[in-house]
C-alpha cells in the first residue's frame, strides 16, 4: 500500500493536509497568545510574539507531517500570522493605533511583511531540511543493513547439525568421568 494513501485514511488528513492537527495547533497557540496578553495586562506585544508562535507551529507540524510537510509547514505560518495580525488589529489596538498617530504606519507594515517573510522562509527551509535529513538517514540505515548482511554471510560457517548423545535421566545414569 502507498504511504500517500495510507495516510491520507487516517482521520483528520486529507490529501496530505494534516488539517485537524494544523488547526488545533494555530488554535492552541493563539490562546495561549491571548492568556498571555491579559495575564500581563496589555502589555504583551503581538508584533514580537508573532514570529515565536509561528516557529513553534512549524516546528511541531514539520515534525508530525509524514507527507506535503513543506505545504503543511507554509499553511501553518500563513495562518498562523494572519491570527497575530487579527490580534494585533483588535486585541493590541492601542499599540497600533499609537503607532499610526505617530505616522509610523509604514515601518508597521514593513515589520508585518518581513514577520511574514521569515516565517515562510522559515518553515520552507525547515521543512526543506528534515526531509533531506530523512533520506540521507534512511540511505545510511540501508548501507548499513546490507553492511550487516554481508558480513553476516562471510562470518559464519555454514550450519552443520551436531548429533549428541541423550543423557540419561533417572536408575540408569551414565557413570561419570
């Protein structure tokens, strides 16, 4: 059986897009951004937290995607900053609208753009990476078996069956020597 199509029977992928997984992991992530907010009272900062969850999100889904990791991987960024720049629109408006009031409205959406820029890059390469890594492991693995093997078939002699003597049990025992 394909590994694509054993896959994709599992609940919650679909055609290689680990869909459930993704979406707990963006929702799971952005709450905990909220609880941090509130916890510290407004001043937890959107804009610099924005590319730590999207790390996070890509680390964890680049590790449990078996197929399309570097797709899955891109999603997960993606949406993962469109939720921090919801939260920083509605959640930290303060921040931004001090930020506009003080016509720095350009550098808020350089630093956006390149957020974004580097969480894709990001998770591309990451993603890029473990699968090369995982080939050349499982090219490793295979040399290494056939290594094994071979040395296996020079070492040992070919088996030849031993006939031994039944011991004895019981009245009749052989006398010892």
């Amino acid at each position: 059986m394909d590994t694509t199509h054993a896959v994709d029977m599992q609940k919650g992928i679909w055609r290689g897009w680990y869909w459930r997984f993704d979406a707990l992991l963006v929702a799971a992530i952005a709450i905990l951004e909220c609880i941090a907010f509130y916890v510290s009272k407004g001043r937890y900062s959107f804009v610099a937290s924005g590319e730590l969850g999207m790390f996070v999100a890509v680390l964890v889904v680049v590790q449990r995607a078996k197929v399309r990791r570097r797709l899955n991987a891109v999603a997960v960024a993606i949406v993962s900053y469109l939720i921090d720049v919801i939260f920083q629109l509605t959640l930290g408006r303060s921040d931004t609208l001090y930020i506009v009031k003080h016509h720095e409205t350009t550098s808020l959406i350089v630093q956006n753009v390149i957020i974004l820029a580097i969480g894709v890059l990001f998770a591309f390469v990451y993603a890029w990476s473990t699968e090369m890594s995982d080939r050349r492991r499982a090219k490793a693995e295979a040399e290494r078996a056939l290594k094994r093997a071979q040395e296996r078939e020079q070492d040992e002699p070919p088996r030849v069956r031993v006939h031994r003597v039944k011991k004895r049990r019981g009245r009749g025992k052989r006398p010892k020597s």
